[in-house]
C-alpha cells in the first residue's frame, strides 16, 4: 500500500507545470479570454509535443496509455495556471467515448488524431445529466433532432461526440448538414462552451454505446473537474498568502493579523484533504471500478463546495484588489465557479450518490 | 413593547401601495427583479415622484425634507417598497453625505446642498479609500494644503462607486501631516467638475464597470466646501460610517430578494423532475436565511427607534454589516444553486438591460452570477467584515 504519487507521476506533473508556468501566464490567459472561442494553437500544439492530448489513448493508437490518476495530476496543473485549453473534451471525455464505444474502424480512425493533438473533440453530453425543457437529443435513422447546450470543447471542433436520450453516443461531423452551432460565452472565459442544434443531422453512432459507457464518460469528466478546481484552489490560497505577506495596513502585513491568518489555514486544512479524494477518485477510474462512480461524485460534489469556499475566502483575503479584472484573481474564481455547474451542480451530484447507495427513492 | 399596527397604520400602508402602484415604472421593478442595473433615466424620474410625494428622504428629520415619520411607519413603507421590487436610490447623497451635512455642516451648505440631493438632480460618490488606506483609512494620504480661501487637493482615492456618473464627490483629506493620523483629517466637498479630478475606471469580477479610481492634482476647492472644523473630519466620517453599514446590510433588498427566490423554487426542477421546493435541504437553507433575516428586520426596529430616543446605533451597526453581508451573500449564493446550469453562461446585454434577444434560460437566471460574484465586494466594502469584527471586540465587548 502507498498511497502517494509515483515517481514518474510526479515527473510528468513537473514538466506540465513548468510547461505552463512558461507558455500560459496570465497575460497569456488574458488574451485567450478575449478570444475565448479560439483554439490556442501555438499552446495546444506546446501541450501536445508533451502527449498530454493522447496521454490516456493506447500507445497504439499513438496515445502515451496512461490513466485517469495521470490525467487528473495533469488537468490539475491546468487548473492551477487557468490554462485555457481543450483537455476535458478533447484529452479526456471524447477518447474514453470512443475507446469504450467506438468501433475498432472508429478508432483507428480518430484516436491518433487526437493523440497528435492535430484535431479538436467536442463532448455533447449535458443532457443526460439534467434534461432541461425543450433540450435533448433524439436519434432517427442515422440522424439526430435537437438540441443540446454547454458542449465542451466547442470551438473549432472538428468532430463531436453526442449523447442522445436513449444512451446512444453518435459522432458529427461539425459541417453536417442540418447542423447549426452558436457559441455561449459563460463566467469562465478560458474554456468554450456552446450550443449545437441537430435538424435531422446524419451521425455516425458508436456501435457499443451504453448507458455506462455514457455514464463513464461522464465519470471521467466529474473526476478531471474536480481535479481542475484542486488546483485552481491550491493557486488562489498561495496568491492570497503572498498578498497577505506584502500588503501593510495598520503599519505592519496583514498577514499578521489572525483574522487573516486564520482565512488563510482555513483555506489550507480545507484544501489539502480534498487531494487525497481527488487522487482515490481518479485512481479508481483506473484500478476500482466498484468505487468509480461514487467516488465521482464525491469528488465533484466536495471539490466544488471547497472551492467555493477556497474562491471566495481568497477573495475575501485580497480586498478590493481581489474583485477587479486588473488583478486577474477572477479567472481562478470563475474557473472554479463554472467547474461547479459543469456536468451536475454539487446538489445533483449528491442526490445521484444517495441514488448510487440506494439511499434515496 | 408594541407591534400592533392602528387604523392610522393600515391606512397610511394603503397610501403607500396606492402611491406605488400609481408610480412606480413597471420595467424599472421587473429589471430589479431580475437583478439587471436599473435605466439611470427611470431612476431619477422615480426619485422625481418620491420627491413630490415628500417620501424621498424617510430618515432625514421634517425641517430638511425628510418625512418625519415614526419608525413603525418607515418599517412599513420599507417593507412595501421591497415587496413592490422598488429599486434602491442611490445612497450616497440620500443616506451618506446628505444626514453629515445637515447635522455638521453650515447652513450655506444645507442650503446648497439638501435640495438637490433630495431631488437627485445632484448625485453624489464617495471619496474615502486609497490604495494604502483601506481598512486602515485613517492611514489616507491625499493632502489638501491651504492656499487663501482654497485647499490645494493632490493625491488618489480608489473603489469609487459611480465617480464616472457623480457630480460631487464627499473627501476625505489630510490636512495636517504632523498629528495623530485620526486627527488631521478634514471632510471636503468637490465638485466633479473641477480642474485637475481624472476618473479611471476598475472593471469589476463581473466583467462591468461601476468602481474608479479619482486623482486629484493641484484641485482648488474653496475653503467654505468643507464640514465642520478642519481636522476634525474623522468624526464626521465615522457618523457616515455607521449610517453606510447600516445601509449595507440591506434587509429589505433581502427581503425582496427571498421573496423572489420562493418563486423560482417553484418553477425550476430538479434532474428527476421534481420542483425545487420539493427539496428539503435547499428549503430549509433558504428558511435558515429567512430566520437570520428576520432576525435583522427587528434589530433594525430596534436601532431606529433607540435613534428615536437619542441614542445613536453606534458600534451594534457592524453587527448589522456582518450578519446583513453574510445573507446576502448566502442567498446570492442559493440563487446560483437554484438556477443550476444556468448560472454559467455570462450574457452582458442581458445584464445591462440592453438585449433584444430572449436570454439563454430562464430570466432569472441571468444575472444569478454575476450578483454572486460582485456579492463578494459585500464582505468587503464599508470596513471589512474582519474590521467590523474587531470593531465588535473593542467597542462591544472591551476586549
């Protein structure tokens, strides 16, 4: 038993977190936030000679093979530099859609792509987690009909993975006909978002599609977000103990007040035990599938609540700096925010658990 | 004790709901609802009418416009203000400067000032915080050197509410260098116009513009634009001080606030179908709050009518400010849960009351995160809730 990072996990963290502490600063961020339905090219193309677009596709479809503790300690990093880049969809959700449900054909033909990071996958599957009035996908012959909101990974996309209501999982291309695409610009201007509206559009479905594999997919998705917010969260508490180390009021640091001091450890003993929860969620991913899907929604749940209140205590502890677009702090703050609501609020993703544990009716 | 309400009470709530159904613009209370900023233009014509009414002003005493009203009758004009979603006027002429000016400063002052604070044909904005000078204000550093019959004003002030859209600024400045940091500090009064003042706007967390920042360089300001004594303007500052914390708490905005929220719970569902006022840990939270609330409307009677009796609220009104920042920021909170997915998209028309399109989701979910997120500031402004707190141990407890 050792319950701790491996060697090479810690490795890989490292590269991806100099990797980005040098190519996404947050000017960087800034710029791509002006843009945010904009691939940033040069920075994915930074990501992909790291192989973190194929990180869990199988080496032999150009993929490094790793697992989802592997994913998670990346996407943690992109949490922590608010990196504004096409992971969740592209790396993660959209290569276990087609690893778990596509056909050998299917896979031969798009994993290497994604492994190369030459394309972009967009995820379609809000829908099945809270059907939202006049939403939904149906599935005809060969075609889809409706509509479906906050796809991840929307821009530029050059596939999309779709769930219908029946547990299918569809490809679509994003130039189909019938297909109609509108960008929704959301809190979080580092990651895109959108709307696709199906009109009888021709969609190739993936022959093994389930209501597990969709439900796996989603799993993953929980897991990486939770992950994101881990460490967009450990980034806020380092800020705030640095502004607090350089601000003066009263003639001395404020971080010398307890009443800071204590927002700050607050935020620590708050944070650090959230890790170990993220670390066992994406470790049973790979390793416990009995304790899989719990363990996704205990980690987007609690992650979400803490990060809420790592987001707003760090707020909190920067004053009125914390609040202006100047400082930037925001882009954390809404990071976290939007990875709250993202694939199930925390109230949702708890009733599911009670579901799971046959605790609720 | 006594809360029974008279024949003269019922009657004068009659009055007012009449005054307000026949008055209040239909779009300005159904952009309050929705949280959207109110139209500048609607605002003042709403003000307009209150003022003809006499009811602009419900603290000031009668003799400088004020409605001289017992604080039962206040409670109920607030409390039929909020139901009717009637926006709140801008506090900073109304509920700031406007009371400092009649009770410390000189009768040329009132005489120019109060009528047109009272019509908001003058709006006002705060010049206290610098970016040294926060929770330490006393700490300031902007300078006014006498020169004749002018002050000579250089330096910065920062978090300024609407400065871009104020006529007149209320500042705090140094005026001695030499004393105790409380005492050379002196309150002046500037108009916006004057030579010398450049505002820069600080664009907010929710990605819109309401705080500046205001320098001062070489600014004249006539020597008779100042309150009261020159260095004694920390005590005038600390009067106004109570009088914005009390404001802060904003009970009737929460009020209104829930009230709303019991709506949506009704209309909005859950994944498995079900309303969200079927859900008891999300109803009972909100009826946490509720408590909380209610809990702050009295001592808010309370306050009033110890002031009333000549004993001003003091240091209880930070009290106020913690409890009454908390709910609303607990309560910001529950809207962004309530509104679930649809708290995501960010849609700035939609925000600033300018769209043409329907929003995505449902209408009241549009402005859930934004007020969450610039909710934030609550904890924040006005003194800290950490200030407040300590403000709380000494001057409360004696600690």
């Amino acid at each position: 038993m050792e319950f701790a990072l491996s060697e090479e996990q810690c490795l890989l963290q490292d590269s991806v977190r100099r990797f980005l502490e040098q190519n996404s600063p947050l000017d960087k961020v800034r710029l791509a936030a002006g843009n945010t339905h904009t691939v940033q090219r040069s920075l994915w193309a930074g990501a992909s000679e790291l192989g973190i677009p194929g990180m869990l596709i199988p080496e032999d479809f150009g993929g490094m093979g790793l697992g989802f503790l592997d994913a998670a300690i990346v996407y943690e990093m992109f949490g922590r530099y608010v990196a504004p880049l096409p992971f969740l969809g592209t790396a993660v959700m959209a290569p276990l859609a087609l690893m778990l449900a596509g056909s050998e054909a299917q896979q031969e033909k798009w994993l290497p792509k994604i492994a190369a990071g030459e394309i972009i996958a967009g995820v379609a599957v809000t829908e099945s987690i809270g059907v939202r009035e006049d939403a939904g996908v149906k599935a005809g012959k060969g075609t889809l009909t409706g509509k479906v909101l906050f796809v991840i990974d929307w821009a530029e996309a050059d596939l999309y993975i779709v769930a219908d209501s029946d547990h299918g999982l569809h490809l679509v291309l994003p130039g189909a006909k019938g297909l109609s695409r509108r960008a929704l610009d959301t809190i979080d201007k580092t990651r895109s978002v959108g709307e696709l509206v199906f009109d009888q559009v021709s969609a190739e479905p993936l022959p093994r599609s389930s209501a597990d594999a969709v439900a796996r997919v989603i799993d993953a998705g929980r897991v990486m977000l939770a992950a994101d917010t881990l460490g967009a969260g450990q980034m806020m508490i380092e800020k705030s103990v640095a502004y607090a180390g350089e601000r003066k009021q009263f003639g001395r640091v404020i971080g010398s007040f307890q009443a800071v001091k204590h927002l700050c450890a607050e935020m620590a003993a708050a944070l650090e035990p959230s890790r170990s929860l993220v670390w066992y969620a994406a470790h049973a991913l790979d390793e416990v599938p009995g304790d899989a899907r719990l363990m996704a929604c205990h980690a987007k749940s609690h992650l979400s609540e803490v990060g809420r209140f790592v987001a707003r205590t760090a707020t909190e502890v920067h004053g009125g700096m914390g609040f202006t677009d100047l400082l930037g702090l925001h882009y954390w703050f809404k990071r976290i925010g939007f990875d709250r609501q993202l694939l199930g609020g925390p109230e949702l993703v708890r009733l599911e658990a009670a579901h799971l544990q046959g605790w609720a009716a | 004790m006594d809360i029974e309400l008279t024949k003269e009470d019922d009657a004068f709530r009659a009055e007012v709901r009449r005054f307000i159904s026949e008055k209040l613009p239909r779009e300005l209370a159904e952009r309050e609802t929705v949280g959207a900023s109110g139209e500048r233009g609607a605002l003042r014509r709403w003000q307009k009418d209150l003022h003809e009414k006499g009811w602009v002003a419900v603290n000031w005493p009668r003799q400088y416009g004020g409605t001289g009203w017992t604080p039962l009758q206040k409670h109920i004009f607030n409390e039929e203000m909020a139901a009717a979603n009637a926006p709140r006027l801008s506090p900073f002429g109304l509920s700031m400067v406007g009371p400092v000016i009649y009770t410390f400063g000189n009768e040329e002052q009132k005489k120019q000032h109060l009528p047109s604070i009272l019509s908001g044909d003058v709006w006002w904005c705060q010049g206290y915080s610098e970016p040294g000078s926060g929770s330490d204000l006393a700490s300031l550093r902007t300078r006014a050197v006498r020169q004749g019959d002018h002050y000579i004003v250089n330096g910065q002030k920062i978090w300024t509410s609407y400065a871009h859209e104020a006529d007149w600024i209320f500042c705090l400045v140094r005026t001695d260098e030499t004393a105790k940091p409380q005492e050379g500090i002196s309150f002046l009064l500037i108009d916006m116009k004057t030579p010398g003042i450049e505002v820069k706007p600080i664009i907010s967390i929710d990605g819109l513009h309401h705080l500046n920042e205001v320098f001062f360089t070489d600014v004249k300001v006539p020597v008779t634009n100042r309150i009261g004594d020159e260095n004694k303007g920390w005590t005038y500052a600390k009067f106004l001080l109570v009088n914005e914390r009390t404001g802060i708490a904003g009970v009737p905005e929460s009020k209104r606030k829930i009230a709303h929220l019991r709506k949506i719970v009704k209309q909005e569902r859950l994944g498995d179908g079900a309303a969200l006022a079927d859900e008891p840990a999300f109803m009972t939270r909100l009826s946490e709050i509720e408590v909380k609330l209610t809990g702050l409307e009295y001592t808010n009677l309370r306050i009033v009518a110890e002031e009333v009796a000549g004993r001003p609220a003091g240091p209880s009104s930070s009290t106020l400010k913690i409890v009454g920042t908390e709910v609303q920021q607990a309560l910001s909170e529950l809207a962004v849960e309530a509104a679930a997915f649809y708290a995501m998209p960010f849609q700035r028309e939609h925000l600033m009351g300018i769209a043409n399109e329907a929003p995505v989701g449902p209408a009241y979910a549009v402005s859930v995160t934004s007020a969450y997120n610039f909710g934030r500031a609550a904890s924040i402004y006005g003194g800290s809730n950490e200030i407040q707190r300590n403000v709380i141990a000494k001057a409360v407890l004696g600690l």
